[in-house]
C-alpha cells in the first residue's frame, strides 16, 4: 500500500511542479510539461513493479503513436480561448484531439499499427 501512496506522490508532484512553473514562466512551464514526464514515470513504475520489458517497450511504442494525434489541440486551443472562453475551447479542443486521434488511427492501420 505505501507503494502505491509513493507513486501517487511523485506522480502528483510532478503535475504541481509543472503548473507552478507555468505560473511563473509560460516558456519554463510549457517547456517541462512537454517533456515525457508521465510516460518516464510510468516506464520506471513498471520496470520497479518488475513488469515484462515486452510490456514496458510497447508503453513506450504506443505512447508516441497515441501523442501524435494531441498535437493539433496544443494549436486549436490556444487560438480558442480568446474567442469563445476557457470551457469552451477545452471541450472543442477534447473533440479536436478526440477526431483527430480516430482519423490517425484509420490512417496508421493501413501500415498495420492498431491502436484500437
């Protein structure tokens, strides 16, 4: 259980860190949030849970095939939130990720990647 309690911890954290560093530098801030700290936490997770590497290598993989089609919300929301609000843009920009991810997913089965 304490296991658990760490990892929700440091996980935590690192959501925390980010946006406080966002508070006081856009640049800082976005810069941190764009690196893969998640997915490096949740690689590390798995190595100490003594999980397969076949299962922590396809993490990975499928990690950088689900970022691709999020892309497009980082350019769609900040050109909505002046326009129509913070809610708003949040829900266009989900649905904007949400079509994007069903279209790339139609496109990279064909090269025989199934993400669904």
């Amino acid at each position: 259980m304490s296991w658990i309690i760490t990892k929700y911890f440091i996980t935590a954290a690192v959501v925390v860190l980010v946006s406080e560093l966002a508070k006081r530098s856009d640049k800082l801030g976005g810069f941190v949030a764009a690196l893969p700290l998640v997915t490096i936490l949740a690689l590390v997770w798995l190595y100490l849970e003594n999980q397969p590497q076949e299962k922590i290598a396809n993490h990975a993989w499928y990690t950088f095939w689900y970022v691709v089609p999020t892309l497009p919300m980082f350019l769609a929301f900040p050109a909505l939130l002046p326009r129509i609000g913070f809610w708003p843009a949040m829900s266009v920009s989900l649905v904007i990720t949400i079509v994007c991810f069903g279209l790339f997913a139609l496109v990279v089965r064909h090269f025989g990647i199934e993400l669904l």
